[in-house]
C-alpha cells in the first residue's frame, strides 16, 4: 500500500476519499485553489498545498500544478475523485510519465471509452448490446434510416450538455448544428452519433471492479432513472426493474465490457433499458471513474470502493469472486445540490450559516460542508449525498425522506425538500420509474406559496429582540421598539418581510402578558395567539413557533433572517416599502433586471442608450457551469448598466434598467 496519496479534487469526494486513506493508515495530500482556503477537504487532510486561484482552470484542472504538489509532499499515487481531471487520458499518462500511481484505469482504457462512438464499437464487438444508431459523417441519414424519435449526443462528453431529442426530423438539421455548437463549447469537440430513442426508459448502470490480474466482478445494478435534464438526482440500489436472471446477464455484459478495453480498478458501465422490456437492455457508455452514487453499492455489498480502488493500483489482486458477491438490502442516495427550485433550480450561493447533516441508523452523509463554507459560483454545485440503508427498499426510502426532512443548511438554498417530496411520489414508491419522471411532475414537486408560518416565525424572532432582555438588570420599556405603552395594550407592530421570489409581506405582531403574542397575517380577519421562544432561547438551530395551538418547529438563525423544515429553507429579508416605493418612482416604471443567481457576468451586449427590443439577449451570467441569458423584459431604452464582463454578482444584484418607450419619451 502507499505511504502517501494526493487527492486532486474538493469538496465531498475528497473528504469521502480522506476518509478511507485515514482508515488504512495512508499519509492524504489535499489541495486547494484561493477560493478554497478554508474548506473542509483541506482541514481533513494530513497536509494540504495551495495549487493557484479560483478558476478550475487555474488551479484543479492545472495538471502541471497538481503534480508539482505530489513531487512537493513525496505523493507516491494520486486519486482523482470524480469530475475535473478524473477522465481525463492525458492526466494519468502524465501521472504514470511522472513516477506516480494513477488511482484509476489505464489511460488508454480512459481514451477509448471516452469517445462514444470508438466505445460502441468496441463493446458491440465484445458482444455487449448497444443502442441502434449512426454517427458522422453519415448522421442525419442515420437518423432517416432509424425514424423518429431520436436522440443527438457529442462522442466526446457527457452529463447531459449537447444531448437533443428529435421527435420532428423536418427540425433534424437546426438540431444538429445546435449539439454541434454546445458539443464544440463545453468539449472542443463536435463530433456527434445518434441514436434510436427508448420511450419512457430507465438508466440502469453496473459496478464493475478489475485487478491488474485478469480478474473481473460486477458488484450488482444501479437504478439512476430519476433525473433532471439528464442529470442523476436519486440512484438506488438494487433496481426493482430486475430479477435474477437479467441482473446476472447485465453483470456479465459489463465485465465483458470491461474486459474489452484492458480496464483496471472501479468503473460503471451503463445501459439504457425498456421500461416494459428489461431483458431487453442496451449499452449506453462506461464511466471510467469512481461514481457519485457509489455509497449506494457500498452499502449493499459491504465493500469499501474507494479501499478496493486503492488496493488495485497498489497491485492488490482481488480477495473475491464473481460467486462471493451478495446484495444485502437496499440503499438510496439523494444528490443535495446547491441550487433554489422555487426558482427553476438556478443555481444558489452564500456562506454555510447552520449546518445539520444526518449520521447513523441507516443513515450516511457524505458532504464536504462545514457552517463557514463559502457556496460560490466557481465549481460544481453538488453540496452533499445523503444516503439511507434499510432491510427493503421501503424502509430505505422512509429513512431517506426523514434524513432529508432533518438536513439543515441555512444560508444557502439546497434542493432537499425538492428530493423529500420526490422520494414520496407514489410512482417513486411503486417503483415505477422513468428518465422522463421528475420532468413530467416538476410542477407539483415545488411549492408555489410560502407557508404562512414561516413569517409569523420570522416576525416573531425579529419582535422578540425587540423586547427588554431577560436575566439581571433593567431595561427602560422607552428604549425598547415593541410596541409598549403605558397603561395599556401594546401596539401592533408591523414587520415588512420578503422571500426572494416573492412579493413582500407585513406582519404584525403584538405582545400579550405572559410573553405570547398576536399574529395578524395578511388577508386574515382576525389575529392569531401564538407565542415564539425568544431568540436568545433558540437552542442550536431549533425554534418552535406556535399559532392558534398548532406548533410549528424549525430551523432558524436567532435573528430570523433564515428558517428552514423539511429540508426547505427560506431566506427572510427585511423588506422597506418606502424606500421601494421611492426606487418605483425614481425609475418611473422603469424594469431592473437583476441576477437570477449569483455568478459572473461573463458577455454585455448592449451599452447605455441603446435601444432593445422585448426578448432581446442583453447579458448572459454565468455559474456552477451553468449559463443563463438575461433578456429585455420589453421593448425600449439601457437607462443603467451597471456591470461589465468579469463582474460577480449576488443574487437579485440589479444588472441594468431598461425604460419603456412610452416612458423614455419626454
């Protein structure tokens, strides 16, 4: 085994990674770029090295710098995790010209599956089955000969980017120069292959596990079907689709798949399969990684992936055969990722405020959160997994929907309420799973209204640090802005709240003896007795909020500017109606545009005084690879620009003002 391993990567999978290296006793080398200074992996780690500044081109995807840090810190091996430069052929020649172990399969292995179309090929000749299609130069005929439906994917990439399903091939030629054009931008490469699209299909993957021996073993299926714009949001494992004998035969077309490129350590090869017809199963690509949802498979099997994946490229020969393999149980993983539903899913950012994660009794969380952490713009914006393990697949999923109803991390919004209501679908608890499901019920998955006791809990912390303070001492009631009058009842006080999204709200709130108080919610005829711990009482990260008898638990920040349940969370912001009422009239109708997410500028294509037209692309921002175009909302004039490419930007920062031309006319 290695006295010492660099870990090229952040976030969860270097702490997930640091994790075994500490079990087995191996010295662990983080590094870091500027932005992540303080992370966790960096903490975790027995020695760290600052490898350049933020941009992953600078720093995580720099092969030169990453190497220098091993020869820095005596690395004998380096583990890519996943993403960056973990499929990536040139990092691991240059590891193995360098004297290091890559922590992964050959780079040729890496090579050949990472070009779809050389993949297809090769496993088709292996005698894998593959999806029937065509590829350049004969594409569009490919796609005449198989018939609509199909599906356009770049050879060179995945995750999603470039992906165009053509069910109208009068459109087939602009849907191809669009995949071209995404394909070229986010690979360099715009070669394309089609395929025949599978109606209503389920993504089923394989854990395969080679040694330097001629050994080969899959570790049983994956079910990823649940996805958002063809990315895994929910893997679970084993899939309710199979039974035994389809399993072994997918098993054993994945070792067959393996074998075929000369692969060595953990890989997953995927499949595309018939909802309706599973013994009818098709290869899509290999992964020649380490995969997100791999704790799924660990904890069915009771093998650590990452220990295996070391053990290999130490030269370690498999202790286990094909026949020792047992799945016991079921596991489901849920992808926590920094992005606000409410708000189509755009990406979200800020500093780690509260932090709860789930551990123990079926329960796993892999993260690489601590409170502090800054969520940029910069990388990725997958938070954390968390994971539940039970005896059947039902009790798996209840374990998970609770693990995500207690996960707190208030101050940056997460998708975990999202993923709750998604594990309790009653086609997600059937089993009755598709690639199209999550997309089809989007809508009834994300609430369109703030519960109301979400204010009153705000108002209530924020009326509470308005009274006197408990304990020794005197408070002059004068001094206190709560309402106190002499001789009678206290006034109402109104607290003007806002949720971003969401057009603002006043709450009054009037305290009565024994320190409860009213609640008089908008539209409500009459006031509410409720009664709010006061924020110097919130113990840890809980507040309980109490109206007309029904009480209402959260996560809160004492101030109550961040409340959370059920692994929802909503930022509650102070709103002044004055000075909005003054900024309206300033403008004279006038339209801010401002930043649906934070992020970077990154293209202005218009000045001050330049007329636009209603739609028109004006700015584009850009974050955790995610683009998204900020266009006219009318017609008319620029009156404010007020950013310039390169320009970071928070979320609801105004951009620039564009004027009406019925306003803009003297």
């Amino acid at each position: 085994m290695f006295e010492t391993v660099l870990v090229a990567n952040r976030g969860e999978i270097a702490v997930r990674v640091i994790r075994t290296l500490r079990s087995l006793g191996v010295r662990s080398v983080a590094v870091f770029s500027d932005a992540d200074a303080d992370a966790r992996h960096v903490r975790e780690a027995d020695t760290a090295v600052r490898i350049g500044p933020a941009p992953a081109a600078e720093s995580y995807l720099s092969a030169e710098r990453l190497l220098e840090a091993a020869a820095r810190t005596g690395a004998q091996a380096v583990h890519p995790g996943y993403g960056f430069l973990a499929e990536n052929a040139a990092f691991a020649r240059a590891c193995e010209e360098a004297g290091l172990v890559f922590v992964g399969p050959p780079a040729d292995a890496i090579s050949l599956m990472g070009d779809k179309i050389r993949a297809k090929e090769t496993v088709r000749a292996a005698g894998v089955p593959v999806v029937p299609g065509g590829r350049d130069p004969d594409l569009a005929a490919a796609a005449h000969e198989l018939g609509a439906p199909v599906l356009l994917k770049p050879s060179a990439g995945g995750g999603g980017k470039g992906m165009r399903l053509v069910r109208d091939l009068t459109l087939l030629e602009e849907e191809i120069a669009a995949a071209r054009r995404e394909a070229r931008a986010s690979f360099g490469d715009d070669t394309l292959l089609v395929e025949r699209w599978v109606d209503r299909p389920r993504h089923i993957e394989i854990q395969v596990l080679a040694d330097g021996h001629g050994n080969v073993v899959h570790l049983g299926e994956r079910e990823c079907s649940l996805q958002r714009r063809h990315q895994k949001v929910i893997e679970e494992a084993p899939s309710v689709l199979l039974d035994e004998g389809t399993r072994a035969a997918m098993g054993a077309a994945a070792v067959q798949a393996a074998r075929s490129c000369g692969y060595r350590g953990a890989g997953t090869v995927e499949f595309i399969v018939p909802g309706g017809d599973p013994s009818s199963y098709y290869f899509m690509e290999m992964n020649t990684r380490l995969q997100v949802e791999h704790p799924v498979t660990e904890l069915v099997t009771g093998l650590d992936l990452v220990e295996w994946q070391l053990r290999v490229a130490a030269g370690a020969e498999l202790d286990f055969a094909q026949e020792d393999v047992r799945l016991t149980g079921h596991a489901i993983e849920a992808r926590v990722c920094a992005e606000d539903p409410a708000r189509g899913f755009l990406p979200s950012g800020g500093t780690v405020l509260k932090l709860y994660e789930p551990q123990g009794d079926g329960v796993r969380t892999d993260s690489g959160l601590s409170e502090g952490t800054e969520v940029g713009s910069l990388y990725d914006p997958m938070l954390s997994k968390v994971i539940a393990y039970g005896p059947d697949r039902a009790t798996a999923l209840r374990r998970l929907r609770a693990a995500l109803a207690e996960t707190v991390t208030l101050g940056v919004q997460t998708n975990a309420g999202f993923l709750r209501r998604l594990l309790g679908h009653p086609a997600v608890v059937a089993g009755e799973l598709d690639t199209g499901l999550v997309e089809r019920e989007v809508a009834g998955l994300v609430p369109d209204a703030v519960p109301p006791e979400v204010y009153a809990a705000a108002a209530l912390l924020r009326h509470g640090a308005l009274g006197p303070a408990d304990g020794s001492g005197w408070t002059d009631p004068f001094d206190a802005a709560d309402g106190w009058r002499m001789g009678g009842e206290r006034a109402w006080t109104p607290h003007h709240l806002r949720v971003p999204g969401h057009e603002p709200v006043t709450v009054r709130v009037r305290s009565t003896p024994g320190g409860a108080a009213e609640v008089l919610l908008p539209g409500a005829d009459h006031p509410l007795r409720g009664a709010g711990v006061p924020p110097r009482r919130v113990t840890g990260h809980r507040f309980t909020c109490e109206l007309d008898g029904v009480r209402h638990p959260f996560a809160a920040l004492p101030d109550g500017t961040w409340l959370g349940r059920d692994g929802d969370c909503w930022h509650v912001r102070d709103h002044d109606p004055v000075a909005a009422s003054l900024t309206g009239s300033a403008h004279a109708g006038a339209d801010s545009l401002t930043a649906p997410m934070p992020g970077t500028v990154t293209v202005v294509k218009v000045a001050v005084g330049d007329e636009v037209t209603a739609g028109q692309s004006l700015l584009v921002v850009e974050a955790m690879k995610m683009e998204h175009v900020v266009s006219a909302p009318h017609a008319g004039t620029v009156a404010e620009l007020d950013v310039t490419p390169g320009t970071t930007v928070a979320m609801d920062q105004v951009l620039a003002v564009v004027t009406p031309y019925e306003e803009a006319a003297p």
